[in-house]
C-alpha cells in the first residue's frame, strides 16, 4: 500500500508506493495532504491505493524525477513490507503507452488519415510524435463522458492498452460513485422513516 511520509529536511509530505518492483515518489499538493489528513490519514501511515490514484486524478500527487529528501522514519524492508500488503493492482495508475512512464500523461488521438486511435503519451512522447497528434487532454480534465465524448467525435477505430485499462478505471470510479450515491439516498430514507415512526411511537404514548 502506498505510505505517507513527511519530509525531514523541509516541509511537507510525500507518499512512496511500489510499482513493478520499483519504489516511486508521489509529491503531494497543500490541497492533497488535506484530503489524506481529512481521511484520517498521518505520517507513517499506509492508505489505498486508489485514494492515491484520485489524488493522481485531481493533480494533488505527482511524480517527479528528483528525489523526494531524507525519509522522517521507516527504513526500505518496511516499505516494502507494507507494499506487499497492497490489495488493489499496480496497473490502477495510468502509464504512457510507449515508455510506461506516469509523469504528466494526456489522453491523444494520434495516427493518420481514417487510421487514428486514443493513446496515453507523457510529455516526452508527445514531442517525439507531435506531428502524428491532433486531439490532446490532461488526463486530470478526462471524465468517463469526455472520453466516450473523443471516441464518439473522432471515431477513432480503436485505443490501446493503456488507454483501455484507464478508460476501465473511469468506468469504476462512475459505478462507486453511483453506488455511494443510491445507498446514501436509500440510507437517508430508511432515517427520515425512522424519524417518523418514531414520532408515531410517541404520539401512543400521549395518549
């Protein structure tokens, strides 16, 4: 599971996670070390990695290439202890569909003619095939309608891997979402039905 840490040599958090066998830092935004705290969530403490993922989402985590500073406690064995604990799957982050990387991704449209399709591209990739690019989105401003949106307008004939399992993890957020949604109105009637039987009950009793 991903682990929140605070740095010792400045302030702020940072949150380390493993991915294919390697350890990657997370830097995290003022709004996003609210949101962990908000959730109850403190230095030294491991958390889901799919909170991590909408950090990732809204742009309050995001991975750098400098390193992240001294780390406040917790040696590497223990980071990789909790990792390995890490219920949900390493393939929840997008990736570039060429170099795997995480940084700074966009959803594409590339190809040429009536052959274009969607692809997920990191900066670096997006300058080597600028000239093969048309459409390009930040993958924080990507909803589940913006990317059934680009398929529909562009009719594209097709997305890749990386644009597919991103595509499946819009439609999962959505259903949660939906989910969370339904049960707290069946929630917030069962309350209001409490509320009146239990006016009901004490009408009884006056009597």
């Amino acid at each position: 599971m991903p682990v929140l840490h605070e740095y010792r040599d400045k302030v702020g958090y940072y949150v380390l996670t493993s991915i294919q066998g390697n350890i990657i830092t997370f830097q995290l935004t003022s709004e996003g070390v609210k949101k962990l705290f908000a959730a109850g969530i403190k230095a030294g403490d491991r958390f889901r990695r799919y909170l991590l993922y909408e950090l990732c989402l809204t742009g309050d985590a995001f991975t750098q290439r400098t390193g992240p500073g001294q780390i406040e406690s917790g040696g590497k064995s223990q980071e990789e202890l909790d990792f390995a604990k890490d219920p949900e799957p390493e393939t929840l982050f997008p990736r570039c569909s060429i170099c795997r990387s995480l940084e700074d991704l966009h959803l594409v449209e590339i190809g040429e003619g009536d052959k274009r399709s969607g692809s997920l591209y990191c900066a670096l990739c997006r300058k080597k095939n600028a000239m093969a690019i048309d459409t390009s989105i930040p993958l924080q401003f990507v909803t589940k309608g913006v990317f059934e949106r680009l398929l529909e307008l562009k009719n594209l004939t097709g997305i890749d891997e990386a644009a597919s399992n991103f595509k499946k993890l819009l439609d999962k957020a959505f259903q949660e979402k939906w989910s969370d949604l339904l049960e707290k109105k069946i929630l917030g009637k069962s309350t209001e039905q409490k509320d009146l039987f239990a006016k009901e009950e004490g009408q009884k009793k006056l009597v």
